[in-house]
C-alpha cells in the first residue's frame, strides 16, 4: 500500500500530531480493557451480578471488537480516516460515560458492546494510519511510536485501574475516557488530513455475512456461560449451540462465494496463515485469559483490594515492557518458527506453573510465572505476525491482518467463557470431593482448609453437626474455588502447548519481510 498523502514542510509536524492523537486514542481503548479487569470484582459487587456472570464486562467488549475489526477497512474507505477515527472515539467516549452511569448489569454490558464496537477501529484504524500518512523512511519512526503506547497500556493498566477503584470508585474508570476523548476528537477534525468519502462503498457490504457472524459468536458466548448452571444437555444451551453452528456455517459458506466478504476466509488457504491465525487464537486465551483470573483469584481467595491486585498484576506489564526492545530486535535475526516457539513454550510454563496456586499464594509465589509470561508475550506477538502474512503476496496482506489480528480477540473472549465453564462448572464438583475426603480422615486436605492436625484428629469419624458444618463451608468453597481456578490455568496452558505443536508445520520465514514492511498489520 502506498501512501495517499505525502507530507512536506508545511504539514509534516502537523502530520505527526495528528498520528499522535490517533495513538492516544488507540491507548484509551487498549486501557480500558487492563484498567477494568482489576476492578471485576468491585464492578460484580457493587452492580450485584453473580460472580460467574461477571467475565461478560470483559466479553461484551471483546465480542464487539471482533466484529468491528473486519469493519475497519471498509468503514475507513466510506468514512475517510478522519472521520471514522472522530466518530469512533467519540462513541467509545460518550458509552463510556454511560458505563460510568449504569445501575444494572444489563445497562452495562449494553454499553460495553457500544464502547467495544467503537474501540474496535480505534487499534487497527492506527496501524493503517502508519502507511496512509507517512512516507516508507518514517514508517518505523510511526510504527515505534504507536507499538510502545500500545505496550505501555497493560502495563500500566492494572496499577491504574487499581488506584482509581481504590481512591474514587469504579465509575471513573470509564469517565477517565471522556476529556481525552473529546479532545482527541476535536484535535483530529483539525489535524487529520480531509480525503474524498466514498459512501457508495456501503452498498458493497455484506450485512447478511456480519449479522450471520455476530449472530454465531452471541449464541456460542451465551452457550459456554449458561452451560455450567443449566447443563449441557440443556434446551436452551444445545438449542444456542445449534444456533450457533448453523449460523457460523452459512457464513463461511457466505464468505466464501461474496465478491465482498466482511471476513477473507480464503486466505486460509495458506498453510502458514493458518497456523498463525491459531497461534494468534490460543494467545488471545492466554492473554485474556490470564488478566481475568488473577483478579478473581486475588480477590474472591486473597480478599485483596482492585489496588493491591493492580500491584501484583503489574509485574506481568512490567517484564513485557522491558522485553520488547530486545523481542523487536531478535524478530529481525531469529527463524520466526524458533522464536514462536521459544515463545509459546514459555508462555506455557508460565501458565502452568500458576495451576498450583494454594489459598495461600500471593505476590511472591505469583511473581516468576508472571516474569515468564510478560518475557514471553512479545515472543508470541512479533513472530507470529510475520510467519502468518510473511507468503502471502502484498494485495492480500491488508485484509489478512485484520484477520490474524480478529482471531485473538475471538481466543479472548471464547476463553473467558470457557474459563468460567471450568470454574464455575468444576468448583461444586470439587467442594463434594474436598467434604468427601474429610469425611474419609483426610489430614492433607484438612491441612488445605486451616484445620490444626490435632483438632482434626480428635473429631475423625464423629458426624458432622450444624455448627461444624457452617464453619466449613466456606473454607471449603474458597478451597474448592482454588482448585476450579488451577485447572482453568492448566487448560490454557495445555492449548498453548497444543499450539506450540503446530509451529513446526509452518513454512519457513526469511528474516526479514518486504512484504510486511509495505503493508499495515490491522
């Protein structure tokens, strides 16, 4: 792609400050997903939503953002890229307000997809910018620019979100949005260069392919969250199930015969591009996955506050951080299939070294898995990137990026789902086996729940009175909770391993891409 505008003296800073305040916007939307995570359960608590309906603050948003990426192209040549960035960070700043207003959990999560849909363009709509504005010897200047904000967001995020739930309430972490917001959407009226719209564009959107493909993710969410308490054999979670397959078949069989696909499904085709896109999946589990169960483990096990739990979480963002530098130049001297893999087997190890969290873990037994995972992150988002669109040829390159890209968000927000289906499915099932086990004269789990080995000893084969009982039930659901948690992070980290599988099937990549080095990765 080459750039539609070329600056010069005159407009060149002006230029730059308007890729800026394309940056910021980008960082807003990255923000919001770090700075909410760690205040889930004060958002749960406070709105009074059950503890396993809580994840679809996160999932609202994601799911909205999958189906907003494939969007950005298209809306970008109706809309000019001036004004779908005004519209968009206008949107995501106004239903950030009404996040902040919301009394209920259905007003929240209605605004949460609005605010994800709009967020949605913002990450893409940048990277685009990056070969839209500026000449091929600024690029790397650009892309340095927007690829450190958009490592500084989680990095940042958890502390963030943690001080601000803390010292104000959680309502500011969505009216933090709003000044920058508008700001930033007055500041790109003026700054951004103005080009031709092309709203005749809109007729050639396939509305029938985007309604099938929301359609198929709404009924898998809502499937995966209602199977744990209505059972999987349920009506209503295999009628959602069928829904969900009929409706994601005929929009593969859609997407494969339109002139105009909102989703290029044919350059799957490619070997290499499909191990990518399943790398970038399982990473989307991994990534999501991981910022959403600390917080409920910090919280529900440790009984930490949303700033205590942005401290811990910190780490994470903080080895991320520093890792990248060193990743960006490793990615330009290493095999992209070594590297991936180096990466996804760490990445691996650190989720699994989480799956033996006690009720007692806290900063110090979680601070070297985090270590691990933030080093490996950047190994699994660089490499990836040019083992997918390294083959293809340059015309198809755009529209297989906001692919690559969409997968990870759609890994996101399935995993969240499934992570509860294994806490929230596992954790009843658990608690009987942990009484069962008591019941049997068990000294180790007694050990697990706080009892003194003495005290057990002495009531070993007396029946269980009302009084004892209510003493234990709560230490046994916060231990079975434990339990349900751990094997949520061995699941991810045994799809990771699977992943890791895949990379050697990949076709060989040079060290360097011209091919990515021309194109925008959306």
């Amino acid at each position: 792609m080459t750039s539609s505008v070329t600056p010069n003296p005159v407009n060149a800073v002006t230029l730059w400050v308007g890729f800026i305040v394309m940056c910021v916007g980008m960082f807003m939307a990255i923000l919001d997903i770090q700075v909410v995570a760690t205040a889930l359960p004060t958002i749960q608590a406070a709105i009074g939503v059950a503890p396993d309906q809580m994840s679809w603050v996160q999932t609202a948003y994601l799911v909205a953002e999958v189906i907003a990426i494939p969007l950005t192209g298209f809306l970008t040549r109706a809309l000019t890229m001036r004004w779908l960035f005004v519209i968009a960070i206008s949107v995501f700043s106004l239903a950030s307000l009404g996040c902040a207003l919301s009394n209920d959990f259905e007003t929240l999560i209605f605004w949460r997809v609005i605010q994800g849909f709009s967020g949605g363009t913002l990450i893409p709509g940048v990277f685009s910018a990056v070969f839209l504005l500026f000449p091929q010897s600024r690029q790397g200047i650009a892309t340095t620019i927007a690829g450190v904000l958009a490592v500084l967001a989680p990095t940042v995020g958890p502390i963030v979100g943690g001080w601000i739930t803390q010292t104000y309430s959680w309502h500011w972490l969505f009216l933090i949005n709003l000044a920058p917001g508008m700001i930033c959407a007055v500041l790109a009226v003026w700054l951004l260069p103005r080009e031709r719209a092309d709203p005749a564009s809109v007729r050639r959107l396939d509305f029938v392919s985007l309604i099938l493909m929301a359609l198929a993710l709404a009924a898998l969410e809502i499937a995966l969250k209602e199977a744990p308490q209505r059972g999987w054999a349920s009506p209503l979670v295999m009628g959602l199930a069928a829904l969900s397959l009929a409706s994601g078949v005929a929009f593969v069989r859609r997407s494969l015969t339109a002139i105009h696909p909102v989703v290029e499904l044919k350059t799957l085709s490619n070997r290499s591009f499909a191990i990518g896109c399943v790398l970038s999946f399982v990473l989307g589990i991994g990534l999501f996955g991981s910022v959403y169960l600390m917080p409920v483990f910090l919280a529900f096990v440790r009984g930490h506050g949303p700033l205590a739990i942005g401290t811990i979480m910190l780490v994470t963002g903080l080895a991320q951080l520093a890792t990248a530098p060193v990743a960006v130049v490793m990615e330009r001297r290493m095999d992209a299939r070594l590297m991936t893999a180096m990466g996804f087997a760490l990445f691996a190890l650190g989720l699994g070294l989480s799956a033996f969290q006690t009720s007692t873990t806290d900063f110090d037994e979680m601070f070297w898995p985090q270590i691990l995972r933030g080093v490996a992150i950047m190994l699994c988002m660089l490499p990836p990137t040019r083992l997918a669109l390294g083959n293809l040829p340059p015309g198809e390159v755009p529209d297989a990026s906001g692919l690559f890209n969409l997968m990870r968000n759609l890994g996101g927000a399935i995993g969240l789902a499934l992570i509860d289906t294994v806490i929230y499915g596992r954790a009843p099932v658990l608690g009987r086996q942990i009484v069962a086990r008591l019941q049997a004269g068990d000294v180790e789990t007694a050990q697990a729940l706080g009892i003194p080995a003495s005290v057990f000893a002495s009531r070993i084969g007396q029946p269980i009175d009302a009084g004892t009982a209510a003493v234990l039930a709560p230490l046994v659901e916060k231990l079975a909770l434990v339990h349900a948690i751990n094997e949520a992070w061995a699941m991810i980290a045994v799809l990771t391993l699977v992943a890791l599988c895949t990379v050697p099937f990949a076709k060989p990549q040079a060290v360097t891409s011209p091919t990515l080095q021309r194109k925008p990765v959306q």
